[in-house]
C-alpha cells in the first residue's frame, strides 16, 4: 500500500506512520515541514527508513511537485492549530486550513486507485452546540452544529474544519471524517492538560499545585487506542462517506 500523511510530523501523524511501517510492504510519504520537530526522536528513526518519504514542500502547490498519481490512502491531519497561533492568527487560521484541504482535494482527484481520503476534523465542531445545551455528551455526529456569533478569534480553527468537513463531502471522493477527542500520549508536547499537569507536578511538587478549570469534564483517549480505530475505520469499506468521533469509551471525568 503507498500512503501521503499530511501533517506527517505531528502526534498523530507520526504515530500512524510508526503503525504502517510495521508492514514492510508499505509505503509512506510524510508531508511536513519536518525541521520544526527536529528534536524529536521518534520523527528522526522514521525518517530513516527506506519505506518513508519526506516531504518538505508547499502543501498548497502538492500538484506541482509531487507528481505520484497511485496512492492507495491519503490522510490529512496537517493544519494550522494550538490555542495561542490560532487566536493570534485567525484570518490565516481559516484561509490556511481551507486552501490546503482544497488543493488537497484535487491532489487526490488526480489518484488512479485511491480507495479513501481521511480528514481529520475536531472536536471542537461541537462546542457551542454542548455550550448551549442544543446536543449532550455523549454526543452523536448526526447533532446540528451551531456557530459563535461574536466572531471569536478562537472559532477560526472549528469554522475551518466544519468548512473542511463540508468540502470532502462535495468532493465526489471517497472518503471518512475523523473527530478526535482529547486524545494523549509520549511526545504530544506540553500544551494540553495531561502534560501540562504533569510538568506542574515535576517542578513543583514540594508547593501548592493550581489546577485550572478543575471541574471540567473529559473523556482521555489513549493514542494507541486512536492510531487502531483510525487505521480499522480507514480501511473498512462500509465506512465510506461517514464521520466518526475517535475517543475512548469510558465515562468522563473531571480534570481535577
């Protein structure tokens, strides 16, 4: 099988690529500015090996410069995200986010035997809908979405994956959406919560830890568990034009 991983250097990314190569027949490209991550371990052994190509170029030009027409699967997880980039950038959030997945599109248009392209959406459609008691958790994908009419700067990065969401579906591709929920594990980085308590344990053990948002409830889903439900999901055929919430099964619980 020959795969294209947008986004093939971040924590999902890379950790689907570590699953892939495990069948040695595979064969992976990974686009990503690569030279952001160059601390890190896992990112630099993939590189490594024969079966991985790196991609380093444009992903809004990805017609001009890769010129592979027989991919079997392509998953897009590359986009601009992180609470701070996106708040500070939001006009560049959605224009980025939105032209990339449609110059991606046509990429994939371009593929002789694609059996599926997999854009990975997020969580974060169902905000404002949970916010206003219009859906409930557990929350089904077939709930109603509903948008921030205060134009806040932070919406841009949901607004471009509901706008994603919508263009794979016109797309006339076959494809699968993915929503992933709070999912963690080694080398997702500090900016999320079970890392970032962790870092506060470390380094201030002996003083007074401060837990923010201490009642919030989630569902924590192992990045293992998530890398085996994407992967089954992807290559199941009946799962063709659907979308899926990618998080674990067990009750919520609150941070604190």
């Amino acid at each position: 099988m020959k795969y294209l991983i947008t986004g093939g250097a971040g924590f999902i990314g890379i950790k689907l690529a570590q699953r892939l190569l495990k069948n040695k027949k595979n064969r992976i490209y990974i686009k990503e500015d690569c030279e952001k991550k160059n601390g890190d371990k896992n990112l630099l052994k993939i590189i490594k090996n024969k079966n991985i190509k790196k991609i380093k170029k444009d992903l809004n030009y990805i017609s001009d410069y890769l010129k592979v027409y027989n991919f079997d699967y392509i998953y897009h997880f590359a986009a601009i995200l992180g609470v701070k980039k996106v708040i500070n950038n939001p006009f560049t959030t959605l224009k980025e986010n939105i032209l990339t997945t449609i110059n991606l599109i046509n990429f994939s248009k371009k593929q002789k035997k694609l059996k599926k392209i997999c854009f990975t959406s997020t969580s974060e459609v169902y905000a404002y809908s949970l916010r206003n008691k219009i859906a409930k958790y557990p929350t089904p994908e077939d709930v109603d979405f509903l948008i921030s009419r205060d134009f806040n700067p932070r919406s841009s990065y949901l607004l471009s994956k509901i706008v994603g969401e919508f263009l794979i579906n016109y797309s006339k591709l076959n494809f699968v959406i993915f929503r992933p929920h709070n999912i963690f594990g080694p080398q997702m980085g500090f900016k999320h919560v079970i890392p970032q308590l962790t870092k506060k344990i470390l380094k201030d053990s002996k003083n007074k830890i401060v837990v923010q948002n201490a009642k919030h409830k989630r569902t924590f889903c192992d990045i293992n568990f998530a890398i085996e439900l994407i992967l089954k999901i992807s290559h199941n055929k009946n799962s063709t034009k659907k979308i899926f919430n990618i998080g674990s099964p067990d009750r919520e619980i609150t941070v604190i």
